[in-house]
C-alpha cells in the first residue's frame, strides 16, 4: 500500500461557527490543522503519494499544504464541485488511483500506529474501533473479522464497534460508489453481492470532530504528546511545570504561571502574572494581559486577551479582541445542533474576529458567531449567528 486518498471537501456543518470561514480539515488542533497530522500518519508510514478531494474552500488548503514536499509527500489535488457525500467525493478520483490504496478522512485525528498494521491488510477492508457513543457512527456487524451489515447512527445500537471511516480498497470499489452519494451505502451493496469486507479492529488514536466541543477533547489528547522546549524570552519569576512547549521569539513576563500539557506558538506576549492551566494551546501572535486565567481551552492566532479574564473550558477563534475582567468559565449546558440538543460541559465557543468589550460574562454553552461585537458589561448567553451586535 502506497497511495491514499485523504476525503477533505466537506465543510462540518454542525462545526459551526468555526467552519463557517474555514473546512473541517483546517481546523486547527494544538498549532496545526487537523489534515496535518492526517498527513504526517501516512508518510511515517510509507504513504507518500496522496490523493486530496477538496472542495469547501479549497484555496485554504491549497495555500497550507501545496505540493506536499514540505510534509514529504507527494499531492495531487482532485475538487468536488458539488458536496455531495462520501462516495461521491471518493469517485471523483477514479483516474488518478492506483490498485490499490487507503481512504481517509482530512477530518478525523489519526496517529501513525492507528493505521500501522492496518495498512497490510488485503482489501477491501475497513478499520474498526469501539468508542462509547456509537449513535453517532455506522456501526459495524463482524462475524470472524468480516464485515456483515453497516447500521448507519442506529437508535439502539448492536455494538459499540463502529466504522472509523479509514478503508483499504481496490479500484473495484468504484463499480458501487458511482451509483452511490455515501461509502457505507457502496459497502452494503458490495456485501449483498457476496464481495467480502475485511475489518480489522484498533485501540489506538482515532477521533471524530462533529460538534464545536469535540475540539476540546482532540486538543486535550494532542497536547499530552508534544515535546517540552522553551523557545522565546522567560522572564524572571516565571514557573513552568509539567510539559510546556513555547514558541520563538515568544516573550512570557514575570511572575507567570504555566502548568503543562500546554502549547504557546510563536510571537506571543504573555504576562506578567498569568496563569496558564493544563490542556490548552494558544495560537501564534497572541497577547494575554495581566492577572488572567486560562484553562483547558484553545486559543487562536492573533488573538488579543485583556487583563483579569477568566477562560475555561473555551475555543477562541483566530483574531478575536476581548478587553479586561471576560469571564468564561466552563459548566453544564444544553446546547441546540439543528435540531439535536446536547447536554455538554463547556464554557464559550467564539468564531472568528468577535470583539468584546470590557466586564463581558459569557454564561456556560455560547456559541457565537464570526465577527460579533458585545459592548461592554453584558451578559450573553446561548446561540448567537454571525455579526451579531450586542448593545
């Protein structure tokens, strides 16, 4: 095996707001995007010739990843117009496969020894995983390491083994995906006309980013595994425990306090006097003013923090302005996704380039939306669209 096909065209809809200006793929996950690290798994497997589907602001990924060599890979790009579904995507590189190769998805979380052995394997095969919410997933029937049926989001679920979205396959799979908008579909039809489906079973990381929230939970297990190095300037004063990652020409002022697992990118200006708490990641070209607080959240580039906040449990999209004394602490929430309702533990997802002003309180479960503007000693609360504007 040394080819993949790496399924990177869909937006992620109910990963809005932060979706709304860039794709699911892109999405950045303690300091890179998402396909990143996608990528990185493949070639420190051998798999260095790569097929990219893109579609959903595209030009994004083009400008990231390029022609792959920095990454020492080879890509092609192939563009779904329309986004149609999973299959769909997959047909429309029919022509530039070989034999055989893998599928991926740009928007899941993969490490190179999730897909070590799997990569063997003879297709048509599908790698599996048990997790503990299968509603969410196509759940998988397997009777000796054969796929018998595909349930997609069953109700009540007959196991919770589901298929990770991760395939070795033949050009033969494109006699079922043509005719198909969505892969699962194409592999039920195959195991109806008696073409077995390998499945082999993983415990190690794969994880799944649908809702706002779930960024939390991918940048928690990413910044346990990142290597300590403090670049930068670290004033007198400054504690550092645990596993801290600090980026060049990145200035952390006197008296402040960082408790790993945490990464800060490049450019930064931290402190005096902040405390930065295990779990987060904080974005290049970012400012934090004195006497605040940070917690198991995910912080953007360029993104400008006054003093005394308190942040927890949060995701600050890329170029936000929030003045002194923001209060964000995390807490339990109903959150409404279309028309799911989620009971979630969080604190507040910002989009991009919002702007609050002075003594904002952002109560447990907001989302709001791109470019939104609060003025100064409000409270907000819920669901809240792009440009809103709250007086």
């Amino acid at each position: 095996m040394r080819q993949a096909v790496i399924l990177a065209a869909g937006e992620g809809q109910r990963l809005r707001p932060f979706t709304a200006t860039k794709p699911k793929a892109m999405l950045n996950i303690a300091g890179k995007p998402i396909l990143e690290y996608v990528i990185e798994s493949l070639a420190q497997n051998g798999i260095r010739s790569i097929v990219l589907v893109v579609g959903y602001r595209k030009e994004q990924i083009f400008d990231y990843i390029g022609s792959g060599k920095q990454f020492g890979v080879d890509i092609t790009y192939i563009t779904q117009e329309k986004q149609l579904g999973s299959a769909h995507a997959l047909t429309q590189a029919k022509g530039v496969t070989e034999n055989e190769f893998l599928v991926l998805s740009g928007g899941n979380l993969i490490e190179p020894n999730t897909i070590a052995q799997f990569v063997g394997l003879k297709p048509e095969a599908v790698l599996a995983k048990r997790v503990n919410n299968p509603i969410r997933y196509g759940v998988l029937t397997i009777e000796e390491g054969v796929v018998k049926k595909i349930d997609e989001k069953p109700k009540q679920p007959k196991s919770n083994i589901i298929n990770t979205g991760i395939y070795a396959f033949t050009t033969n799979i494109f006699r079922f995906t043509e005719p198909e908008l969505n892969i699962p579909d194409a592999l039920n039809n195959m195991l109806t006309q008696g073409y077995p489906i390998n499945a082999q079973e993983t415990d190690g990381t794969w994880l799944d980013v649908l809702y706002p929230w779930d960024i939390l939970s991918l940048n928690d297990v990413v910044v346990r595994r990142i290597r300590a190095k403090l670049g930068g300037t670290i004033e007198t004063g400054v504690s550092v425990k645990g596993l801290v990652s600090v980026g060049k020409n990145t200035v952390m002022r006197s008296n402040s306090y960082i408790a790993g697992p945490v990464i800060i990118g490049d450019n930064c200006d931290i402190g005096p006097n902040v405390c930065i708490l295990p779990a987060t990641s904080i974005g290049d070209n970012v400012v934090i003013s004195p006497f605040t607080e940070i917690k198991n959240s995910v912080i953007g580039d360029d993104v400008n923090i006054g003093p005394g906040c308190i942040i927890q449990d949060s995701v600050i999209d890329k170029g936000c302005v929030i003045k002194g004394h923001f209060a964000a602490c995390g807490g339990e929430a109903e959150v409404k996704i279309n028309d799911e309702y989620h009971k979630v533990s969080m604190g507040v997802m910002l989009g991009e380039g919002c702007s609050l002003g002075n003594n904002v309180v952002a109560q447990p479960g907001v989302i709001m939306g791109n470019y939104s503007q609060v003025q100064a000693l409000k409270l907000i609360g819920g669901r809240l669209p792009d440009r809103s504007l709250i007086f």
